[in-house]
C-alpha cells in the first residue's frame, strides 16, 4: 500500500502543477473543472488507505481531496485566478505527503536525504503529471476542437523536458546498480526489471513525446492524443517500477 500511496502523491502533484501552468485564458474552464474530479478521486483513494493502515498520515490526502472538490467548484464559476490558486495548494499538499511517506522507513534521514527526497519526489511527479495532463487535454481538444494549440505543444515541450531531468536524475542509481553486477550476477531478474523502467519509462517515452510533437505539427490532435495514451502508459510503469526498484536503494533509479 505505501507503493501505491506514494505513487497517487506523486501522480496529484504533478497533475495539479501541469493544469495550473496550463493557460486558462487558452483552455476552456471546464478541462480544469472535470479533472480536479479526477484529482479528487485520486485523492480519496489515498484517504482510504490512510484509514486503513494508521502508520500514513491522514491530514494531507484528506485536505488534497477536499480542496480538489473546492477546486472543481471554483472552475464550475469559471473564477481562473482562484481555480489556479487552489491547484498549486493541491500541489504543495500531495508534494508534502509524498515527502514525509519516503523513502522507506530503512534509509536514514539528514538534510542531503531530505533534499534528495524532495528532488526524487518532484521530478517523478512532473513526469507523470505533464504526461497524463497533456493527454487529458489533447482527448479535450476532441470536444472542443477550435481551441489553440499552443497549450498542448506546451506541455509536449514540458514532457520532454521533465523525461530529460528524471533521467539525469535516476542516472546515479543505475550506474549504482550497474557496478554491482557481476558475470554470475548477469541473469538476476532484477535487470530486466531496470531494463523495463529505462527502455519503457524512460527512452520509450521520450520518443513518444518526440512522435507527438512531430504529430502536432500536421497538425493532428486525435493521433497526438493516441500516442499520449500509449506515453502514460509508459510513465505508470516506469515510475511504479521505479519505486519498486528504489525500495532497498540510496538512489532512485
């Protein structure tokens, strides 16, 4: 459950800082105000097992969930400035759950291991949050097809850029990991596992990033959002086994 607590955290933080830097002015406020339900969903999902597992704070998934219905009402009335408010609070309150729920209870913790932490947590969400968002509003552009393009492409941009900063990022643990294989360790399954989150998670989806910018440019929105489908489909999995295989580790891989 802490996998998964630790994965809806990241995933609403990156969520909320991709739609409050996604235009208003741009975007139709009803993009904000059906997604911050999605906010909400996923935040009470977090809130549940919360409920049911004592060692997990429950004040930051709760209070998340609760602004994000605010948020959606807030959108209801079209009032951007404070919808855009709300979603950085949503932000910083998933950003501090995921924080003081990793990393595990094994590793110890210092001021560099907080940093570190806030770091590993930041850029795994953007990740994930610019993803699912720019998929969310291409499948938007769908209902409402005369809206500009620019917020799209920007989050494309946005995409790339969070992938470039999470592989830095997670390059120390793999070559971690990668020093500690030996010829008799070479078929420990746990390669194929590091092979998945690298090929998959990461190169995979920044050539799928790279195929929907080239897609925009026809432009097509309908196929640039099948791509993004595909791309968070990736992202999940890269990052679950990204926590999965950072459960026993001093770095994120």
């Amino acid at each position: 459950m802490g996998i998964l607590t630790q994965f809806i955290f990241r995933l609403s933080f990156g969520l909320a800082l991709a739609m409050a830097w996604t235009p208003s002015r741009l975007v139709t406020s009803g993009f904000y105000r059906v997604h911050c339900l999605v906010l909400l969903g996923l935040n009470v999902v977090s809130t549940l097992i919360a409920l049911s597992n004592p060692e997990f704070g429950l004040w930051p998934p709760l209070l998340a969930a609760f602004l994000s219905y605010c948020c959606s009402v807030v959108w209801l009335y079209e009032r951007s400035t404070a919808g855009v408010c709300v979603l950085y609070l949503v932000a910083v309150v998933t950003l501090t759950g995921a924080t003081l729920t990793w990393p595990p209870a094994s590793l110890s913790w210092s001021l560099a291991m907080t940093v570190f932490v806030m770091g590993d947590v930041i850029t795994s969400g953007l990740v994930l949050g610019v993803t699912i968002t720019a998929m969310f509003l291409g499948h938007w552009y769908l209902n409402t097809p005369t809206m500009d393009l620019v917020p799209l492409k920007r989050l494309v941009l946005l995409m790339i850029a969070a992938l470039i900063i999470r592989s830095v990022f997670c390059a120390a643990g793999l070559l971690d990991r990668l020093m500690e294989v030996t010829p008799a360790a070479a078929d420990n399954p746990l390669l194929y596992f590091h092979a998945l989150r690298w090929l998959f998670g990461l190169v995979g989806a920044m050539l799928l990033a790279v195929m929907t910018w080239a897609t925009l440019k026809v432009p097509n929105t309908q196929s640039a959002t099948g791509i993004l489908y595909v791309a968070v489909i990736a992202t999940f999995l890269g990052e679950l086994t990204s926590l999965l295989l950072s459960l026993d580790a001093t770095c994120p891989v």
